[in-house]
C-alpha cells in the first residue's frame, strides 16, 4: 500500500510544552527515503503505533487511539507522546485524505540507535477494499499463543497488551490460518481461554448478550470494540467482559472480528465448524462504524 501523505514530528520540540504545536511536525515527500538506517524501529521493531480509519477525511476514534499509543509507550518505556501534537498531525494528514476510506498510520520507536529523542511520524494512505469480507465474512482456526492467561502480569517485558511494531509474531499466525484453509486465526492462552485475533478483537453473541475477552492477560483493548459496543448498548443489548474458554465459541450464536480499517467482519466457520452469521446485525454494525465517530 502505497503512502500518499506523511509527516514527521519533533518529539523534543513538543516536550518543551508549547500551547501551539503548529511547528512541531514537518510535511515530507512520503515516496521519498525519511529515516535514517540506524532508526531503531527497523532494525529492531523497538516502537509502538496505531491505526485510524479515515472515512471521507474524518479520522475515526482519535482519542481512543491516542490514549492506546500512550499506554504501549508506557508499557515500552517510551517517553510519554504529547497528545495534542499528536491530535493535530492526525488533522492535518486526515485533512489530505479525498473521499472513501483511507488509514492513518502513527508510529513512535525509540529512534535513531544511541540518539537522544524518539522518532515519530504519521502516514496516510488509500485502505484496502474490505467490502465483500464485512458481508461475506471470514473463516478462523484456533490457535495457542503459548502463554497461560496470567503471563502479562508476571512477565511485563513480555510487552503483552501494548501495540508494537514487532508484528512477526502475528503475520506468521495469519501464514499458518492460511496453510490451515481458513482466513483468519483467534490466538488462545495456553490454559484455554480465548485471547484475540492477530489483527482485530472477537466479539462474541450468546442470544442477546455480546462477550468479548476481558482486556487482562496480554489482550489489546480494542478502540472498534469499544465502538461497537458502545452501539449494541444503545440498541438495548447487554455488552460485557469476561475470561472466555475456548469451547464456548463453537456455542456462540453468532462472532465478529473488529477492527479500525476491516471494521466488522463476520466470523463464519471456526477450525472448520461452521458458525451462524448475523447479516442484519453485520449490516448494521457497519453502517455504524462507517459513520464519524469521534
């Protein structure tokens, strides 16, 4: 996916607490080279980032977005990204994007190796064309991510619950659901409880309660989630955490993946038994998430 837009920001120049941050970031020809061959982020994937969908120039859920870049800097030990330079330079990159649905890419690694300041920048490019997988759905296999459910808070380095730049993990789960014939994967814990997928959050519909694993253990909290469940809640319906075990999905009457840019996609065999699809409710689901949220 080609860039189309990006910016570099000054982290030390927005560290010095300016009510204005007009000057803290710089439009850069996104086809031409920007970092430098020592940038930590390459070599060693040492970064965070996030992901916001932009649909017709508005930018979907900034907020949640930035207070989840935030807490895996946090968890990363990343000096903490000023929100507001960071909220601006997604107005500015969101305001270059035409019409239809497009991504914005925030990334902040450590920055050059032995240099003295991060390295943050923010992209924006044309999204891939989910359409027919939010009404055709995707199949998933289970698969165990080797870590009991408890591991996040008795191994923090693990980094578990914070969205990094070391994705090698992930895309070799989504290569093995390919080799298994299904398009998708949901991680479980190795005690037997579902975690998330590689990309996107599950949700879960037990008649009219939705479940999503609870945000614990190493589960990204998801900003689609928290959108959709902000809409079913509104719609009457009941909406909540909880540890799921991995027998309870093939009970689910129906299952989504979430995420910013695919948005909701219906979950339609899991290991290879088939699973109900709500079409209404996928309808639904999506129309909501393609409207402007903030």
């Amino acid at each position: 996916m080609a860039q189309r837009f990006a910016l570099i920001l000054d982290p030390a120049d927005a560290a010095e607490e300016r009510a204005d941050f007009s000057g803290t970031f710089t439009v850069v020809d996104a086809g031409a080279p920007a970092l430098s061959v020592s940038e930590l982020s390459t070599q060693r994937g040492d970064g965070v980032f996030e992901s916001i969908g932009v649909i017709d120039a508005h930018a979907q859920e900034v907020v949640p977005h930035l207070e989840r870049l935030a807490n895996s800097a946090r968890i990363c030990d990343l000096p903490a990204p000023n929100l507001e330079q960071w909220r601006q330079a997604v107005a500015v990159a969101a305001a270059e994007c035409p019409a239809g649905e497009w991504v914005i890419k925030l990334i902040l690694s450590r920055g050059v190796e032995h240099g003295p300041t991060p390295t943050a920048w923010v992209t924006a490019a044309p999204a891939s064309d989910f359409s027919e997988v939010r009404m055709a759905g995707v199949s998933v296999v289970t698969l165990d991510r080797g870590y009991p459910l408890d591991v996040a808070e008795r191994a923090p380095w693990l980094l578990l619950g914070a969205k990094t730049l070391s994705y090698a993990v992930n895309m070799a789960a989504l290569r093995e659901a390919h080799r298994r014939g299904a398009d998708d994967a949901i991680f479980l814990s190795s005690d037997g409880y579902v975690l998330e997928a590689p990309t996107a959050s599950l949700i879960l519909r037990f008649g009219d309660r939705f479940v999503t694993p609870a945000p614990s253990g190493g589960i990204l909290q998801g900003t689609t989630q928290l959108s959709v469940y902000e809409y079913l809640e509104g719609r009457g319906f009941e909406a909540g955490y909880e540890q799921v075990p991995a027998s309870r999905i093939a009970e689910a009457d129906a299952a989504w993946l979430v995420s910013s840019v695919r948005l909701a996609a219906p979950i339609t065999a899991v290991d290879g038994r088939l699973l109900s699809v709500d079409h209404a409710l996928t309808t639904d689901l999506n129309q909501y998430l393609l409207s402007p949220r903030d």
